[in-house]
C-alpha cells in the first residue's frame, strides 16, 4: 500500500501534540519536524475534520488532541489523510476482452478480488490495534524518557518554567 507522506507528517504531530501543554500552531509543528508549513496545515485541516484534533483559535490558538492517545489509532490518522476508501478497487478485468466471463457467471470476486480484500483487511486490522499512546511509548524507548517533555517544552514555550 502506497500512503502519502501526509500521514507520516500527521502521525508525528499527534504523537508530539501528547507533549503540548496548549494547543500548538501548525507553524510552529511544521518548524519542529522541518516540513513545508502549508501541506502540514493542510493535515492538521484533515485530521481536526476527522475529530482526532481540535483547532483553537486566537493568539494562542493552534492544535491539540481531542481525546487521550489511547483512544486514537494509527487507522483513525490513515483514514483522516488519506480517505477510508479500500485501497484496492476490482474493476472485473475478468468481464473483459474477447474471452470475458459473461456477467451471470462472476457470482463472487475473483481470486485476486479476494487476495486484496484479505491483504487489506489484514493491513487495517495491525493499523487499528496500534495508538498514538503505543507510538508515545516506543518513542520513549526509542529515544529516552525526556524526548517528549522536552519537544513539549519547545512547542509551548511560554508554559515551560
């Protein structure tokens, strides 16, 4: 499966955003991972459309979580960006040609149909059993226990002490 690089971008800003003490602007989210701002924003759009952020406005507006990061899947992120439509569309290449199964007797997908739809199924099933509190956590791992806080205290400078 080919996603765009929309959802890279958004499934990092989802797992920064659990370190914001306030909502972040898409600017300054765009700074941080070093990316154009205006396709970021254009994420951050999708995904406050989807529910999974809220967008505040003002001078201290920007972008935070609407739930807690358990409660967000990678899933949740794909289908925001990039759309919940499978990934796969059989166009019954089969009904085709000069040899072509006449219609009447294509009463289930084929074999290829069928190959997709289990591979997808499958791909969306390991997206949906991983959260953002999972991708927090490797990070941590990853990375150390003062990643996150310190990103957070980037982010939102003016809370930190």
């Amino acid at each position: 499966m080919k996603l765009s690089g929309g959802v890279e971008w958004a499934l990092h800003c989802c797992v920064v955003l659990t370190a914001a003490t306030e909502p972040v602007p898409a600017a300054r989210l765009a700074l941080l991972h070093d990316v154009s701002p205006s396709y970021l924003a254009k994420q951050m759009q999708s995904l406050s459309r989807a529910g999974l952020v809220t967008s505040v406005q003002g001078k201290t507006g920007g972008y935070a979580l609407t739930r807690a990061a358990s409660e967000i899947t990678v899933l949740d992120v794909v289908q925001a960006v990039d759309g919940a439509g499978p990934a796969f569309v059989c166009t019954e290449i089969r009904r085709r040609g000069p040899l072509g199964t006449p219609p009447e007797e294509c009463t289930a997908p084929c074999g290829i149909a069928r190959v997709m739809g289990a591979a997808e199924a499958a791909w969306r099933a390991s997206l949906r059993g991983v959260t953002i509190a999972d991708l927090v956590a490797s990070v941590e791992r990853d990375n150390g226990p003062e990643a996150l806080p310190g990103i957070g205290a980037w982010l939102n400078p003016t809370s930190s002490p």
